[in-house]
C-alpha cells in the first residue's frame, strides 16, 4: 500500500524486539465482544488511478460555476483566486504543519497569523482581530456568546435580514447554552431601515444587537445611528460582513461604531467549496480582548531579542482553562486564513477597491437588465455586488428553469426561509468574474423563463 | 559549528523575512484586473472615502515573502511530527488534486440540487463509509472541526434528553481527568456541570469512582478511547451498560480513532455519539491549525435528533433536508437545528473519502495496526531510558502513542520543555507536552503508520542520545535551545502582559530613536 512504509520483515522484527509473537498481542486490551475477524464490508484498496477516475465521474455530474452564467451569492461569492494562491497554500512546510504549538520551529504560521490578524483589523476597522473561526456563521454564534460575557446579559436581538443561516446558528447554540433570542420579525425585504424595530425589541437583559452589512438581501447602509442607540442602552453592536470584498468599497464596521464585527472571508482567496471550508473573521475592541474567543497571534521576543511571534492569552482557551474556557474551539482555519492573506497581500488596499469597484459596476449592470424586464421589481435601493428581486412567480420554478437554460441565477430566499412569505423573493449576486456576456445571456433567459 | 555573525541577518538559506506592512508599497497591486464599467453608484449612504489603508506586493514580491515564511516551519512532508493525540499522518497529494476538480470546488452550496448529484453522491458515499467503519446506524457530516463535532454530539445527547423532558435534572457530565480540554469545554458551553473521574493507576478510567458517580443526575460521559495515556478502555462495555442503566449516553471522544479504524467499531462499544477528525484518522492537512472536519455517528438513540442539513436519496436521486419545516422529515425525526451555514467542509469530505478509498478496507485496517505498532516499538526501545508511568512490558502494550513522564529527569535541573526543545535542535518537532494532566512532565509520543522503521530507528537513537547527555549534566544543550531554529525561545510571558496582536506603522518618535 502506497502510504504505509513497513515491510512484512519490517512488521516482524520490531514485534520480535516489542516481544510480542503477532499483532493482535497488541490489541489484547479490546474486549472480545469487539474484536472483528477480518475486515470491515466496505471496497477493497484501489490505486490512484482508479480512485481518479471514479471521484473525477462523480465530478463531472455537477455544473461548475465557471462553466455558466453564474449569479449565485447569498453568503459564498464566484470571486478569481491567483494562481499564486492555491501555489503557496500547497507549500509542504504549511499545507503539513499543525497549530504552532512550539513557536521557534512554526514562525511562518505565526506570522503569516499576525499579518492576516493586521489585514483583517484594517478591514474591518476594529482595532483588534483573531486568527480566525470556523466560517462566518460560528464566528458570529460565538460573537453573541462573547456579548454575553461581556454585558453579563443573557439575550441577544437579530435582525430580521440576517442570514438565515446564521440565525439557524446563533438560535441553536443559544438555545442549547441557555440564552434566549429574540428576532425582528421577517418584514418586506425592501423596507429600508428595521432600526426602530430592532430599539424596540432591547430590553433590560439583552446584551447586543446583531444586523448584517451587506444584508442578506444585499443593502447596504451606514448604520452609526443604529449602533449608537444600541450603546445607549446599554448593549453592544454586532455587524456581520457576509461579503468581505465590499469593504473594499463601503463604510468600515468599525468607523460605524460597530463593538464585534464576524464576517465570512471565503471571498478573497477561497474557492466555492460547495460551502467550506471557508474562513470566519473576527474582530473586536481592545478593551474585550480577554473575552475573544479563538486562537490570537502576538508579537513578542526570542532569548536573543529577536522579534518572533507566539500564540497567546491562551488563559481563555479550552486547553489551559477547560470548562471556564470563552470557547469550546480549538482549531481555527489557518490554511484558508493564509489564502486570504496571500491573496489580500496581493491586491493591497488599491487592488481591493478596485475589485470591489467591477463588482459593484457589474451587480449595477445586472440590476438595470433584469429589474427592466417586465414583472421584475428591484427590491434593494442601495447595495454592493447583491441585490432582491421580487418576481412575478415563485423564485424557485424560476431558478430550476434557469438552470435548464444553463444560467444559475441566484438563490431564491424560500430555499432558506420556507416559512417567510417571500417566494417571489430572488437573490442576485455579480462579481468580477462576470462578463457582460454572461449578463446578457441571464437577461434573454430571465425574459424567456417569465414570458 | 560556525558562530558567524553575518551583516544581513540571513543564515545561508535561512532568510530573514519582514511583515508585508514593512516591504509592500501603497501604490503596488499583485493582480491585473479588468478596467471599471462606467456606471451610477447604487452603494446608498455607505460608500467608503478611500482605500483601506494596507500595501501591497507585486507577484514576484509575494511569492517570495511567502516562499520564505514557509521555510521557518517544521512540517509533516519534512520530518517526523510526533505530537501525541494530533495523528501527525502522510497527507496524500491526489486528495489535494481530487478536492480542486472543479466539479467539487467550483460549486456553490446553494445552486439548485439538481446541478450538484455528483456534489451529493459524494457526501451520501462518505456517511456510508464512515457508518459502515464505526458501526453507527447515523453520521452528522456538517461539524467544522473536532471540538465541534463534540458540541454536536452532545448537544444531539442533550436534544434527546429534552425530549424525554428531563433536561432539568439530568445535568452532570462525567469528564475523565485525562480528557482533552476542549470536552471539559463543550459541556460547560452547553450548561452542563462538569464532574471528573479520576484515573486508575493505570492510566485507565477508575470504574469504581466511576460507577460512585453514576446516578438519574448523568446526561453523559465523554471519554476518550483510545484514551490520552496511549490506553484502550479496557471496561468500555461495561461502562457503557453501567451509564446505560441509569438512562446516561455514551459521547465517545474520536481523536484517537487512527489506533483502532477498520479493526474495532466503536458502535460495538457501546457508544452513542462520536466525533470523528477527518484531519487526523483520514489525512486531511492539518493546514497550520485547519481547516478541520469533525463528522459525528450517532446511534439509534440519537439518530432522530441529527442537525441539519444531510443527504436522502430517492427516486429522484439526492437531496438535501435543510430547513425545520421540510415535509420528508417523519414524525419520529427532530434535529436539534443547525450548526454552520450551508453543508460544511466539503473540500475536507472529498480529500477524506479519496483517502478511504485508496486504502479500503484492508489498507484501513493495517493503517491501524501499522499505528499501534510503531507506538509499541517506540515504547520497546525508549522504556529502559525513559520512564513510561503506566507501563507494564510487552504484556501491557500501548496503542497509537507511547506516554513518558519527566521522572527520568529527576535530579538532572532539567524539565519536559527543556527536553523538548533540545529535540528542536535535532531536526525534530516535539511530541505533546505537559499533556494528559494525569502524569507529571507528559511526553506524549505518536508516530502514526506512515513513518518507516529507519526513520523511527533515527528518532530513536536521537531520544537515547538526549537522554545520557541529559543524565551526564550536559545543561547547556538543554537550557540554550534551540539554538539552531530560526528563532530561539520566545518570552510568551512579555506577548500575554502586553498583547501586541498587530502590526502598527512605527512612530515618528520610535523611528527617530532607531
């Protein structure tokens, strides 16, 4: 077997100078009841052509979003990732490390770490950024679990534009720590501001507000007077970036007087995935820094005063405090953080407006194209590179019809919020991977599906 | 051994490498992109005044600054990484070429299903062969990581008690002393009291402190087998049949299922929930610190209550269950909710099932016990210079890691982390330190199955050689290291007192006193 580098003569003598005469001696502590005979009923091993070939049929049955018009966002954009990229994120010396636990011999984590940490900080304009999380979702989870901490309050307001999903998972972890969520009520995708709902739904033991910027039907909007209402009473102000490439066009969460700020990274460096592994973002005030959770990277010095980089304040972690840990996590996702990094550095501050720019120019094009079709309402006055269409059918039929016409053209909010009364609601996502051919081609067939 | 001091800082290859923020230009952009259509601004009252305030490299630039970066990391394609519990295992290069076939990468998790059959087959494919491995009848495929998929497995254990309406009293989670931090962590997330088992001596969980424990109060036990001594649980079953009496679930910590896969199913064990390290067991890259994957089989008892999303298949072909409301749930199913958005870790499924699949289930089963064997030898060869506390002969074999403790340093002035970074200076990643808590000074050693006898046999004579200069008083080759690492030991004491947690442009003042 091509991994395994023992030899039968290899096997045998080292049993013989373990002292035991097979390798079942070594497994004598396995009660009987449990030990098989043989092996378990699953295929035989295959060589690497074989298992090629097989995974390579399977892939072939899916349509790839580089092989079509494709619109579809709602939390995972189509962006072009470098070559560049995907090349260093296979370096041996990344790709087959583990967390840097002995700091002298992983210095290239740790300080490719503490650049993703400053990029992410710079970003988002908070002045502090962890390593990391699982994706935005669980970023955001534990952001309102730190919320907790924080206000020593227990219940956390959502507003009714976030992520579906995200809701999904702030509500079970929630629930399932005993903290209570209250969300404003899914209202008309087009109304403007929730604020006044979201102020109104605070009470004496609700530790934060969490809204989403873009939103999960693709406004966008400066929410500083929102965040200052949310602080006057008390609570802190949590902002999702579901859509990191837009902050290299909108207002900074942080200049908004956001207190947290999640955010999915997934755009800049990672592919689709069919949806992970992606990579959470997690920024936050000086002030609460003992209260983050995940894993931080530090600046410090070596016995010969050269500047180095360590994991710390690793007293908040699982692993030093156990069952007072702010977190249960223990990974975060280095190697996708490292993709945002590689690929950030690559296009700068200047080279993320810019992108940021072809976005927004081609959602503005695709926008002006459908919503002049007859029947099609463009539903979000402002936004970035999404926006909702209301339709004069149910969404769904409409994207299963596209598809047959070979355009995937957005997600229908049905698929995640069955029960919120917006099937003719549609979210429309365009990116610098679009040509004006591809939205031309989802105009004439958005035309022939409604005709 | 030359002490040169050079005038750049470099060491021959060993480069010295500056942060981006220190080298990279305002004016620079690494990527050549398309020219702006002209068009109205729809961005509202939320567009921003100007640029983020970060540099940029051009290609060569990056490439090079990255390229050095990776040259200050030990890693598993250059050395024996023998960090106990982290199965530290060959990660193969087709699951790296399988996992970027667009048909798997350049797909967006909420395309229609119909465009994604391939997408699902592949998911449906896995779950059967991480059930048909564990003898589990249910696989949550979605958790992100292993304490994750802890969190699941305990928050399904706690959905099912809800269910039963016993929530409030059932509420005592049994944690042995030598268990990873992060379940001590996971139960408390999920309001649960955390009560410890001491160990046996052993090195075993204590079944009659156990069994004191036990009572209506006990939701769960979460225990690690085999466990973080190197050990198999000989009492399982009947630790499993004890807390199954008094109406407890079993939550079986998967980290170390490298030592029994393909030979010993965990469902035969009596476990109800189980997380399993795509990463460690099935050699997806550990990526620095992730990204992970952490599937939990689930039992009968637990099955009804698996978060959402999975797979179904039907007439139809696959589909996804993905919201509360979705009428192909049956009466008797109820997930406790959601974990992450969309259907987790993809990119870590297909690298995993590649694996399995090129292995099947012979090379699983030999993955196994080409593990424990090498652990074994490890043992053999080290035990008459290193004290193995739990250690009995051949008779009383380890699993997948052999445990030391810092007895055999005693009276030398020198402790674990002493040993462990003399060891960096050998060209060695140290095993697992200071970990299980139950021994003093732990050493924790696991090679897993893809090391060679040679390379073993040089790991081997290196430990013996550490060991006498060690015992002869050869401080100095203890205390100063490493000294050859591209950095010596580093003042986390200084990094936690004062966090400095990014770069900040120096100040005109600190920059005039340089």
């Amino acid at each position: 077997m091509r991994y395994l580098p023992l030899t039968d003569t290899d096997r045998q003598t080292m049993l013989g100078q373990i002292g035991v005469g097979s390798v079942d001696d070594l497994f004598v502590d396995v009660p009987a009841s449990a030990q098989r005979e043989g092996t378990v009923d699953l295929p035989r091993h295959l060589g690497e052509m074989q298992v090629e070939r097989q995974l390579s049929a399977m892939a072939a049955k899916n349509m790839t979003a580089s092989s079509v018009p494709f619109f579809c966002g709602a939390g995972a954009y189509k962006h072009h990732v470098p070559a560049t990229v995907d090349h260093i994120i296979q370096r041996s010396e990344f790709l087959t490390s583990y967390t840097p636990y002995q700091p002298e011999i992983t210095q290239g984590t740790l300080q490719y770490l503490f650049e993703f940490q400053t990029q992410v900080s710079e970003l988002t304009g908070m002045p502090v950024a962890n390593a990391s999380m699982y994706d935005g979702s669980t970023a955001t989870a534990e952001a309102v679990l730190m919320a907790h901490r924080v206000t020593r309050k227990s219940r956390a307001v959502l507003s009714a534009r976030l992520h579906p999903h995200y809701t999904a998972v702030v509500e079970n972890l929630s629930e399932m720590g005993g903290f209570a969520v209250a969300q404003n009520r899914v209202g008309d995708a087009s109304k403007v501001s929730e604020a006044e709902d979201l102020l109104a739904l605070i009470d004496d033991d609700t530790s934060c507000v969490v809204i989403q910027n873009p939103d999960f039907f693709g406004n966008v909007s400066d929410f500083s007077a929102l965040a200052a209402a949310v602080q006057e009473r008390g609570c802190l102000l949590i902002a999702v970036v579901p859509e990191i490439v837009s902050l290299g066009l909108l207002k900074r969460p942080g200049d908004m007087g956001a207190d947290i700020v999640t955010g999915e990274g997934q755009s800049i460096g990672n592919g689709l995935n069919f949806g992970g592994p992606y990579v959470g973002l997690f920024a936050a005030k000086q002030k609460h820094i003992r209260q983050m959770p995940g894993r931080l990277c530090g600046e410090t010095v070596d016995a010969d005063g050269q500047r180095g980089f360590v994991l710390t304040l690793s007293t908040r972690e699982q692993h030093i405090r156990r069952d007072k840990a702010t977190s249960n996590i223990c990974t975060n996702s280095g190697l996708c953080s490292l993709a945002f990094t590689a690929h950030m550095t690559l296009l700068g501050g200047k080279g993320l407006r810019h992108l940021a720019q072809l976005n927004h120019a081609h959602a503005v094009q695709l926008s002006q194209k459908l919503s002049a079709i007859e029947g099609v309402e463009l539903l979000t006055p402002a936004f970035f590179n999404e926006f909702s269409l209301r339709l004069p059918t149910s969404a769904a039929g409409v994207v299963e019809a596209l598809a047959e016409k070979g355009v995937l053209g957005g997600v229908p909010v049905s698929r995640l919020s069955p029960d919120a009364g917006l099937n003719d609601v549609l979210v429309v996502a365009a990116t610098e991977a679009n040509t004006q051919e591809d939205i031309a081609a989802y105009a004439a067939a958005l035309k022939e599906v409604l005709a | 051994m030359s002490e040169k001091q050079t005038f750049s800082g470099n060491r021959g290859l060993q480069l010295e490498e500056p942060l981006i923020f220190e080298i990279g230009s305002y004016q620079n952009c690494g990527v050549d992109l398309d020219d702006v259509p002209d068009v109205a601004s729809c961005l509202g009252d939320c567009a921003a005044p100007g640029n983020a305030d970060l540099p940029g490299l051009s290609e060569p630039e990056a490439m090079r600054h990255f390229v050095r970066l990776s040259q200050k990391n030990h890693a598993i394609d250059a050395g024996l990484y023998p960090l106990g519990s982290c199965t530290m295992k060959h990660n193969p290069r087709l699951n790296e070429k399988m996992a970027r076939l667009p048909g798997f990468s350049d797909i967006h998790p909420l395309q229609p299903q119909a465009t994604v059959q391939g997408a699902l087959e592949l998911m449906d494919d896995l779950a059967h062969w991480l059930k048909t491995l564990t003898g589990l009848p249910a696989v949550a495929l979605s958790p992100k990581a292993g304490a994750h998929g802890e969190l699941c497995g305990m928050m399904a254990i706690r959905a099912a008690i809800e269910a039963k309406g016993e929530l409030a009293t059932r509420n005592r989670v049994l944690v042995p002393e030598s268990a990873h931090g992060t379940n001590p962590a996971t139960a408390a997330l999920l309001g649960f009291k955390v009560d410890g088992i001491p160990a046996n001596a052993e090195g075993r969980v204590d079944l009659a402190a156990f069994k004191e424990k036990l009572g209506d109060d006990v939701a769960a036990i979460m225990l690690t087998n085999p466990n973080t001594c190197g050990l198999f649980e000989r009492d399982i079953i009947e630790i499993a049949d004890a807390l199954h009496a008094v109406g407890g679930y079993f939550y079986c910590d998967g980290a170390n299922f490298n030592a029994i896969v393909g030979r010993v199913r965990p469902g035969d064990l009596g476990v109800d929930a189980m997380h399993i390290n795509l990463h460690k067991t099935f050699s997806t890259p550990h990526g620095g610190g992730g990204p992970g994957s952490g599937p939990t089989v689930l039992s009968d008892r637990l099955a009804p209550f698996a978060p959402l999303p999975f797979v179904v298949s039907g007439e139809d072909g696959f589909s996804l269950v993905e919201t509360m409301g979705d009428a192909r749930l049956g009466a008797d199913e109820n997930p406790f909710g959601r974990m992450v958005a969309f259907h987790g870790q993809m990119g870590m499924y297909v690298r995993a099932l590649s694996y399995m699949m090129s292995h099947g289930a012979d090379g699983l089963r030999q993955v196994a016990e080409d593990a424990v064997l090498n652990a074994n030898y490890i043992l053999a060869s080290l035990r008459d210079v290193m004290t193995a506390p739990f250690d009995n002969g051949p008779k009383a074999p380890c699993m997948h890691e052999a445990l030391f403790d810092d007895s055999f340093l005693k009276d030398t002035g020198l402790d674990t982390l002493d040993f462990a970074k003399a060891m960096i200076d050998e060209g060695y990643h140290p095993m697992t330190m200071y970990f299980p808590l139950v021994v003093h000074g732990a050493m924790l050693i696991e090679p897993t199955e893809t090391e060679s006898k040679a390379s073993l046999d040089l790991f081997i004579a290196t430990m013996r050689d550490l060991v006498k200069g060690a015992k002869e008083g050869d401080m100095a080759r203890f205390k100063n290291a490493p000294e050859l690492a591209p950095r010596r030991r580093l003042d986390e004491t200084q990094a936690a007192r004062n966090p400095i947690l990014r770069w900040h442009e120096p100040t005109a003042k600190a920059q005039a006193a340089e």
